[in-house]
C-alpha cells in the first residue's frame, strides 16, 4: 500500500465544544491556526520552541505546547484554549462566569503583566486534574512548563493550590 | 518552516516504506522535528505521521520483560505502576525531562533521537559558525569557543558534543533494547549500544553518525528486562526544574542479603551485591562504568567506599579546557545515584 501525501489537509477536530472542519497546510501549528485562521489569541506565541509555555492548550484534557502540535495531529481531538475555560454563554459564546481556576489567579495576584497568564491558567487546570497540585513543591514542579518572567511564582502557586482546594472541596 | 507534504500511516510497515529514497521525515510527538524544521537542522519533503498507530501505544508485562511502545509518552512511561515498580529509574528519567507539556507530546521512541543541545548546532540558519554536523567539513565552534557542557569521552576534533536525553541513560544502566523495523524486517538495538561517540563513529568510517539506526529504520518499542533492585536516577542542572542535565546518572543496586545486619546498626554495614551504573550528557552516548560494574559487588554502601571505585572507572576521562568540572561533578553523580539506588541516600 502507498501513501498518499498531500500538500492540504482536512481535519475535524472540536474546538471549545464546538465542531470545526479546516483544511491546513501540513505545517500549520495548532498555535498559527488558533490565532491566526480562527482569531483565539489567548494563547500566546512566545518562544515558539516549546521553552515558555505561555501557547498551552488542553488537547482531550491533556496540556500541550500549541507551537509543538500541528494541526493535521489533531484530527478527532478535542482542543481547549483559554478562551474556552469561562462558562460558554449561548451556542459557543464565551463571556460566562470565570473558571474557578480564572477566578483564583485573579484573587490571589497570579500575574503581573498577563502575557504568560492564558499558559498558566491551562497549565494550572490540567496540573489540578492530574492531581499534582498537592502541595507546594508538587506545583513548582509541575507547572514548570509555564514560565513567569514577572516572577509572579509565589501567587501562580498559592492561586493554583486554593483552586485545587476548592476542586476537591465541591 | 518550510512546507512538506503530509501523511498518516495506517501501519509501522507502510510508515517504513516511505522512507526508502526519497527525503521523509517520521513525526510521532513532533516536539523535537518541529524546531528542526524551524532551524535547518533538518528538512523533508515529505513527513509520515506514525502518531495513529496503536500497535506502537502501550505498557506492558510479558514474562521478564517489560514492553513500552515507542508511542508512549515520557508521562505515561513515567507514571505507569508497571515501569515505577520495574524500571524506576527509567520513570524518574522521563519525569525529569523536559516540561509537563513536553512530556504529554514527546515520545519514548523519539526521545532518543533527540539532537545534541549544543548552542552552535541549535542555531537557525543561515549558521554563523562552522559546525560539523550542521556542514560537514566546516570545523567545530565549540572547541574553538564555549564547551563547558561538551563531552568529557569519546570526542573529536570533529565534534565536542553531548547527548542530552535523559530516558536514553536510563534504557542504557537497564540493559533495555530497541525493537527496530525497517525495510528487511524487524532486528534489535541493545540500547547501550544504540549511540554513537564521535570516536566510534569516526572508527565506523562515518564521522558524523549519532546512532546505529538505519535512516531508513523506525523504533517500535522498547524491552528491558524487569527489575526488582532498586534504582535511582539522578540529575544535576542549572534550575531545579525543566532544564537539561550537566551530568545525570542511572543507577540499578541489588544489596547483598544479609551481610550487615538490620539496617539500624549503620548504613556503612550494607553492601552491594550487583550494581548497573551510566552517566549522561558526559558523551555522546550513555556512559555506562562497566569498570566500576565489575568492582562493586561486595563494596559497602556508603560514599566513602564508592568514590574510589567510581573515580578508578572514570579514569579514561579526558576533559575539555572548559569542562573539567564535570569529571568531578559525574563522579559525584554516579555515586549519589549508586546511594539512591540502595537506599542509603
């Protein structure tokens, strides 16, 4: 049997709970294709080499640098951005109530300039649902990934613990 | 990025036949193609994507041997029960590489297949500086520059460069093998082997080369034989987290039964009965101190017995201007993975 190759490539794939059917060039990062075909610029283009973690998105559940995924990988996945965290308000409409991750960030100072913030908040949702979010050393661990050049490490960690608190509390 | 055209592969076979004569890359996790890509390290017309193949997914026990698929990511290597109980120093390998997100891409199959971190070879093109694996022929930068993280063995003129995996050091201490398919069939790596020094490959004819895969070769799993001593895995960087290693060790310490008495007399009354030790990032390949291997059954466990021993099996050394500081720092490494591993540390 010979392959096929093709130079454009349909992919299906749910985009924040919503179907979507695209045809990419093979190159295209999932980071490229969220921020400049669908205009999600929540996650950031930072380093593009998989080094600051500010282009994390959950792909079925799972945190991913979005500059190291393309999007023909993820055909019949399920991609979240951080767009996709606050309460969805109507078909597909952002602008809900805040994530209690989003909310936790905001009360406890997780950030100064913002720019890493959409990373941290995915990488903070899914370091919570691994269930790494134990404790204070468990968290600089896991969510190393995600780098702070506000050094706001201090509040990220104490903001990603109350929210595991509160998760584990409901 | 240059564009390539694209294809899934709906068996390890067809994926292997794409890579006979013309220019095609294998993507699994990508981490590590992508920014190849983006740098000029390397470029392909056309890319196979293996990432569907579920023959290539999975973990499992089959007798002695423990069986990951080259698809297994370096979390789910590194959380699975089976490898912590049986590998762990392979688990601990795989958690300490890269970052959370990475590691739910990055795969154990193409882990190993990772280039060297070099700054003069990770630089975009068009590149400054010569660099020999980048053009051949050109010269090597970094022994005429910055080394102080370059090899320590088995380098050249050619070529100061190490390998940074973690995971490899660690298939390496375990005596893991590579499962291999290529145009002929299947055959088997021994992954202590599976690298390539800069001497060895110079000696093979092919100056160049970093591994004894074929190019036209796909790694489909791995194998090791399962172990119930206790292992460590032990890495020594700039920053505690998310950081490539100076110098890493993997070490597997079988204690000698009986021979000291309950453990509360003292740690300095244990010995060891059989020991597997490697070094990493102090070649460019996984440094086993088969030497030290051979002297250890019978040394007690403590730091002031290893050292020697580590120290006799690392004499054949031969540090960079820059980089002597690693001989020592390795030493040290071995010897508190070796502690680790036993349980006195």
């Amino acid at each position: 049997m010979t392959l096929d190759f093709a130079r454009r490539v349909e992919v299906t794939l749910r985009l924040n709970a919503r179907s979507r059917t695209t045809v990419v060039s093979p190159r295209t990062t999932l980071l490229d294709w969220l921020r400049d075909d669908i205009g999600l610029t929540g996650a950031k283009k930072g380093c593009n080499e998989g080094a600051c973690g500010t282009c994390t998105v959950l792909v079925d559940g799972r945190r991913m640098n979005g500059c190291l995924t393309l999007v023909v990988q993820c055909e019949g996945r399920s991609v979240t951005t951080v767009e996709g965290l606050a309460g969805m308000k109507g078909a597909g409409e952002v602008g809900g109530e805040l994530h209690p991750v989003q909310r936790a960030f905001a009360d406890h100072d997780a950030f100064q300039c913002g720019y890493c913030t959409p990373g941290q908040l995915m990488s903070a949702v899914a370091c919570i649902a691994e269930g790494h979010a134990t404790d204070d050393a468990s968290v600089r661990e896991w969510m190393s990934g995600n780098i702070c050049r506000c050094s706001a490490y201090p509040q990220i960690t104490a903001a990603v613990l109350a929210a595991a608190r509160e998760e584990a509390g409901r | 990025m240059r564009d390539f055209a694209y294809a899934r592969a709906g068996t390890a076979e067809a994926a292997v036949e794409t890579l006979a004569g013309r220019q095609t890359a294998v993507i699994a996790g990508g981490t590590e193609l992508l920014n190849w890509f983006r740098l000029g390290i390397a470029a392909a017309d056309r890319v196979v994507d293996i990432g569907g193949l579920d023959e290539l997914r999975g973990i499992a026990r089959d007798g002695d041997e423990l069986r990951i698929g080259a698809l297994a990511t370096l979390n789910e290597v590194g959380e699975h029960p089976l490898v912590t109980r049986l590998a762990g120093a392979l688990a601990s390998a795989c958690l300490q590489a890269a970052s959370a997100q990475v590691r739910n891409r990055a795969t154990i199959g193409g882990n190993v297949l990772q280039r060297t971190r070099c700054p003069y070879f990770r630089a975009e093109e068009p590149l400054p500086w010569p660099c020999n694996k980048r053009d051949p022929g050109s010269g090597c930068a970094s022994l005429a520059g910055r080394h102080e993280r370059q090899a320590i063995f088995g380098w050249t003129q050619d070529c100061v460069a190490v390998q940074p995996s973690d995971p490899a050091v660690a298939l390496a201490a375990l005596d893991a093998r590579a499962d291999v398919l290529g145009p002929a069939g299947p055959r088997t790596i021994p992954m202590r082997e599976f690298h390539l020094t800069q001497r060895e490959a110079a000696a093979a004819g092919e100056p160049m080369r970093e591994t004894r895969l074929g190019a036209d070769e796909l790694i489909t799993g791995y194998r090791l034989p399962v172990s119930t001593a206790g292992q460590a895995y032990v890495k020594v960087r700039e920053r505690a987290s998310y950081e490539y290693a100076i110098v890493s060790a993997a070490a597997d310490v079988r204690l000698a039964e009986g021979a000291g008495g309950p453990r509360a007399a003292g740690a300095g009354e244990q010995r060891i009965a059989a020991a597997r030790v490697a070094l990493g990032s102090v070649a460019q390949r996984p440094w086993r101190l088969t030497a030290a291997e051979a002297e250890l059954p019978g040394t007690p466990l403590t730091r002031e017995a290893l050292l020697p021993v580590i120290e006799r099996a690392m004499a054949d050394a031969v540090p960079l201007p820059q980089n002597g500081f690693k001989v020592t720092m390795a030493r040290n490494a071995a010897v508190r993975a070796l502690l680790a591993a036993g349980g006195a540390a």
